[in-house]
C-alpha cells in the first residue's frame, strides 16, 4: 500500500468522524427548534402579533436550515464511506506477524 493511500485512508476517516460529530450537532439542533417552534405556536411570547410572528420566522428558519444541513452532512458522511469502501476493497489481509520469530 503506498503512502498516498494511507494518508487519503486516513485523511477519509478523519473526515467521516467530522461528519459524526456535525450530524449529531445538526439533529439535535433540528430537535430543539422544532419544540420551540411548537412552544411559541401554543404559548407567545408576547401580546404583539408583529414580534410573535418574528419570533416564530426565526424558529422555523433555524429550523429549516438545521434539517437541511443534518442532510447534506449525512450524504457526505455515506459518500466519504463509499470512498473509504472503494479505496480498501483491493487492500490485503494483514497478517499476524507478532508470533513470527518466536
């Protein structure tokens, strides 16, 4: 396996726990706005109807954008691991060389 496969292996990994982490961020983001949004449709915040439905806009706009991107993070994460999938299927078994010599 030359250096360069190692190093792309390597770099895929890296991005693919990168990817984790901002699906989770992403999702519980997504999670959070869409009880808030539930939250000030039954409760709001305030008696004027402008700053309600301001407040509302905002929600569902945080909303949109955190399931959109908890998406489009999730697609690159299942690319990276078709990456990392297509680049290992041709590598070789790794052999057990702790025992040789003894």
């Amino acid at each position: 396996m030359t250096h360069l496969m190692t190093m792309m292996i390597s770099f895929l990994f890296t991005i693919a726990g990168l990817l984790n982490l901002l699906f989770y961020i992403f999702a519980i983001g997504t999670v959070i706005s869409f009880l808030l949004e539930q939250w000030l449709k039954n409760r709001p915040l305030s008696v004027d109807k402008t700053i309600n439905d301001r407040n509302q806009y905002i929600v569902e706009v945080n909303r949109k954008y955190c399931f959109r991107q908890a998406w489009m993070v999730n697609i690159y994460w299942f690319l990276c691991n078709i990456g990392l999938y297509l680049i290992s299927r041709n590598m070789a078994t790794p052999t057990d060389t702790f025992w040789n010599g003894l």
